[in-house]
C-alpha cells in the first residue's frame, strides 16, 4: 500500500484497511513511506492495516531506531543502487531487510545488476523488473525477493496475466 499523497498508486489508511481484510493471512500487507512522520506510520502499522514497513525516503539509522520503538514490525529500507558506496551503505543498514532499486520507485528502469551483486546481505530486488527480465533477474543475482510494480501493468492498470507470467517466471528461475 502506497501511502504517500500525491503518488498514482496512493491509497488512503482507511481504502488500505478495507483491502487489507480482504487477504489472506499468509499475504502481509506492506506499507511504503517516503519521508513520513514516525507517528503517523506508527499508527497505521498498530492498527493492523499493515504487515511490513517499507521506507522509501531518506531515512537514517536513526530515524528507523526510533521508529522501533513505536512499532514491532519488520522494516525494509529502500536503497538507489548507483555506485559501489550505494551498495555499501544499504549493505550497513540496520533495516531488517533493504530494497535494492535503480530510481525513485515506479519508473521502470533496469538497475545496475553489477553495483547490486556487490550486497552480500539479503536483499530485495527492484527496478525495472518485468515477466521477461525476472528470471534471469533471479537467475543472476539469486535476491531474496523481488518487487514490481509498473512492470506488470498495462495502461497504468495492473495486468493478470503479466502478474501470472511475472510470478511463474520468477519461481521458475
């Protein structure tokens, strides 16, 4: 769930709370901020509406220390992966799993897989992942997961079959 205001895929606490009793409880609902007021996300993650935090922005250390002690998630920090101290500042995060992306989220574009392979912790995989590229994606760079977003839509609009083909290709590789 998108909860930063002004972004196309935004979607309000309460529209993410009614969609969030619709999964299943083995789909954790993750919750992406950018910037946000610890408070704010604190009160969205203890009112169950989210499963995981995702911190999009500039966040510290710091920032996510404090952040623990208002909330008993696990938080993901999202790194833009462009050069090998990129690499090496997401690798030392104190998140409990980092996102390793190549731009500002949503803007499609393939990430610098050399810089990547440099993190040695887990890691998330984004940025430009679509059916056709995540395997080998997978295959390359064998990352704990993987994350997409426009490259599984068409026309803006998230596409089945392109979320089918995407799924199966990753688990294949």
């Amino acid at each position: 769930f998108i909860f930063v205001q002004g972004r196309k895929r935004y979607i309000s606490p309460e529209t993410a709370a009614e969609l969030k009793g619709l999964l299943k409880p083995e789909i954790k609902a993750v919750g992406v901020f950018i910037g946000e007021d610890r408070e704010i996300i604190a009160d969205i993650a203890n009112r169950g509406i989210i499963d995981v935090i995702q911190l999009h922005g500039s966040e510290s250390d710091e920032y996510i220390a404090k952040l623990r002690k208002l909330v008993k998630l696990p938080i993901i920090k999202v790194f833009k992966i462009e050069s090998p101290e990129d690499a090496a500042k997401a690798e030392a995060s104190t998140a409990d799993l980092i996102l390793a992306d190549s731009g500002n989220g949503g803007t499609g574009e393939l990430g610098r897989w050399d810089l990547i392979k440099l993190i040695k912790r887990d890691y998330i995989l984004a940025g430009g992942l679509n059916p056709e590229n995540v395997g080998e994606a997978v295959k390359e760079l064998h990352p704990y997961a993987v994350d997409t977003s426009s490259g599984v839509e068409t026309d803006g609009l998230k596409d089945p079959d392109k979320m089918i083909a995407f799924t199966q290709n990753a688990r294949n590789a």
